[in-house]
C-alpha cells in the first residue's frame, strides 16, 4: 500500500508544476456523457481501454532491468501528457500500480466520480498496452481497484484476482 504523506507531496508537487488546461474541460465532459449515453457502461469503458492502448503505442516505454527506472520512464510519459504520476509495487502474483494527480475536469461531486471511471478505464489500457509491449500476455488485465476522485488510483495487473 502507498504511503499517504508520500501521495500528499507527490500531488502536491505535481500540482505546482502541471495544471489542467481549461479549454478542453467543457468537451471532455460532453464527450464522456455521450460516449456513456450512446454505448453504455461496458462498452464505453471497453472503448476508452481501446483508447488507452492507442496511448500506450503512441508513448511507449522502453524495457528496464527495474521497476523504478520503468516507474520514472512512465512518470516522464505521464508528465509530457499532463496525466499525474505513477508509484508501482510488486507484490507475490501481482503488480500494482497507484496513479495520482490525475486530471478531472469536472468539480462536481457526481460527474468527478463517473470522470474518474472513465480515466481509470483510460489508465487500464495505457498501462495493459504498456505491459504487452515490454512482453506481458496479452490475456492478462489492468483492472481498477480504486477510483476516487481526489485520492490515488489503484489499478492491478495480475492473473489472478486478490483482495488488498
């Protein structure tokens, strides 16, 4: 589990550094609405997966003998994209990664929470693209464990399914 006082700087610093820009915040919110509207929750999220991958193969991360130079190769992908940081752990049958700082474009309580679905549907193909190009199977996902706005993202890469 990720340090809490670490998440607080990391966002902190974060924030003093990027912004999110507004000229895209009205569009971005009319084009998750639409996408749920007119495919529905499983197929918009699988689409913003697709997404997702297409991200990955756009930025791609080299392959590093360790988690923490892959972790700062995706840091700089995430940072020349405005998209937050990463903080990845091994653990026994999986690999976590915890995304922060992330870019909501929306303030309200209710369409923060389904934007932070829509993004983490978003992560889960960056980071599922990420993995299959540096050898991953295919066949395993990236599936979201937590998606709060305001707090770190929790996506899981692992075969088997764990409760943390």
């Amino acid at each position: 589990m990720i340090d809490m006082m670490l998440t607080e700087r990391l966002n902190s610093g974060y924030f003093n550094s990027q912004h999110c820009s507004k000229q895209w915040r009205s569009f971005i919110q009319v084009f998750v609405e639409e996408i749920y509207q007119t495919a529905g929750d499983e197929d918009a999220r699988a689409f913003l997966r697709h997404m997702g991958t297409r991200l990955a193969a756009m930025h791609p991360v080299p392959l590093y003998d360790s988690i923490e130079d892959l972790e700062k190769s995706m840091n700089l992908i995430l940072s020349s994209m405005d998209w937050g940081w990463v903080k990845m752990e091994m653990h026994d049958l999986s690999l976590v990664f915890y995304h922060g700082a992330f870019p909501l474009p929306s303030y309200g309580k209710k369409e923060a929470e389904r934007e932070a679905l829509v993004f983490s549907a978003l992560l889960e193909g960056l980071y599922h693209g990420w993995m299959v190009a540096l050898g991953g199977n295919p066949e395993i996902a990236v599936r979201t464990q937590k998606a709060i706005p305001g707090q770190v993202f929790e996506l899981v890469y692992a075969k088997l399914t764990r409760n943390y």
